[in-house]
C-alpha cells in the first residue's frame, strides 16, 4: 500500500520540475538542450507513476465504498486520470520524438509553452485536488 508521504512527494517533485520546466521552456535555446528535454521525459514520468499509483492504491478502495458520494468522488478522479492520460498523449505525439528522446518543436515555440504551461497547470490542479479532497476522503474513510 502506497502511503500519504510517498505521494506527497511524489506530488511535490511533479511541482518542482513543472515549475523548473516552466521557467526552462521560455526560452527557445534551451528547449533543445539535453537537459531540458531530459527534465521534460522525466516528468511525464513521474506524472504517469503518480497517476497510476492513486488510481490503483486509493480510487480503487473508494469504488467499493457504500457511500454514493464516495463513489463518485473516486469515478471523478479516475475520469480525470483518463483525461490526464490522454492530454499527455496527445501532448507527447505532437511535441516529443521519443524515438530520438528529442523535442518537435521547430518554430513553434509560442505554442509549445501555451501547451505546456496549459499542461503543467491541469496537473498542478490536480494535485491541489487530491491534497485538498481526495486524500481528507480517504482518511475519512479509512478511520471512519
């Protein structure tokens, strides 16, 4: 079973590279450096393990809770998971050459941090969803 600390720091360092990366992407030389792109793969990273580890340890438990309100709060966050997943594919195919571990980014640099910056901020809100809603509910339920 995962515990609150580990996916605190998880979401902690998914706020850090997200705001190191914000700051990295403006500019446009050091969008292809090896760092950078680097830095970029391994938050994709971090997102999916993060993702996938509320999704399996904790939205799971809530489904199965008498509670409707449980219940949905556990369906929102896994259709939010969904929606997560396929923003970042999306994101990945148009901007990531995973073959070459490079970015696409060519000379559309304005619209590669308006889609970053856009990224970053739904992930950035999810993680203050789950600290503030999700996690008090699994508490709750748990010692309830």
């Amino acid at each position: 079973m995962v515990t609150y600390e580990e996916l605190n720091t998880q979401n902690h360092n998914i706020t850090e590279l997200s705001n190191v990366l914000s700051y990295l992407i403006k500019d446009r030389s050091l969008c292809d450096s090896d760092t950078c792109c680097n830095l970029l793969y391994n938050y994709m990273d971090h997102v999916n393990e993060h993702i996938h580890k509320v999704d399996a340890n904790l939205s799971a438990n809530l489904l199965r809770h008498s509670s409707s309100n449980v219940n949905n709060t556990a369906k929102n966050f896994m259709s939010g998971s969904l929606e997560i997943r396929r923003i970042m594919n999306r994101y990945v195919r148009k901007w990531c050459d995973k073959k070459h571990h490079d970015l696409r980014i060519g000379g559309e640099h304005e619209a590669f941090i308006k889609e970053t910056d856009e990224m970053f901020e739904m992930i950035l809100t999810r993680i203050q969803d789950e600290t503030e809603h999700l996690y008090p509910m699994i508490r709750k339920v748990s010692n309830g």
